[in-house]
C-alpha cells in the first residue's frame, strides 16, 4: 500500500456558488464588525457588484471559447484541404506568438 493517491484539484465556481459565499462573507463581516452595519452592508454591496463583474467576464469567456473553437476548425478545414500550407501557417503563428510575446513582456 505504498501507492500515493492522486491529488485534486477541485475548483469552486464562485459564479454559481454566490449564495452560499455571501451568507459565510455576511457572517464574517458580522463578527468582525458587530457595532457597524453599515460597514457590513457596504461591503456586501462591493461584493455583489464583483459577482456582477466575474458574471459576465465568464458569459464573455464562453462566448470567446466558442468562436476560438468555430475558428479553429476552419483552419483545421482550410489546412485539410491545402496541406502544402501548413508550414507556411505554422510559420505565420509562431511568429504572431512571438510578437504577443514581447507585447507582454514590455507590459
């Protein structure tokens, strides 16, 4: 039984999950400041506008990952049907990579 158990990585969809998180965040903030509800309530609306946020950062995600995905099978179609392009596309990209890579690093 020397075996090791692989390890998880379970992630939480905070998106989802919000209900439950802004109960124990209300809770918290509650202990924390017990003679300042507004501060509690404040906090609370702060929240509320990050799940905002994080909602439609994650519908805009979706909405990206489908048309990378629509876009990647073209190229996947165009590439299949002129096979004699591929290192020429290949090449194309490496290069865009390349010049997003600088981009980044001069960020």
């Amino acid at each position: 039984m020397s075996e090791k158990r692989p390890r998880l990585n379970v992630e939480i969809d905070h998106v989802k999950n919000y209900p439950f998180i802004r109960k124990e965040l209300e809770k918290d903030l509650e202990k924390n400041y017990p003679e300042n509800p507004e501060k509690v309530e404040e906090s609370l609306e702060w929240f509320d506008k990050l799940h905002d946020l994080e909602a439609e950062m994650q519908k805009i995600m979706e909405v990206v990952d489908q048309e990378m995905l629509k876009a990647e099978q073209k190229s996947l179609t165009l590439l299949g049907s002129n096979p004699e392009r591929i290192p020429y596309y290949i090449q194309q990209l490496s290069k865009k990579y390349e010049e997003w890579k600088k981009q980044e690093e001069q960020r």
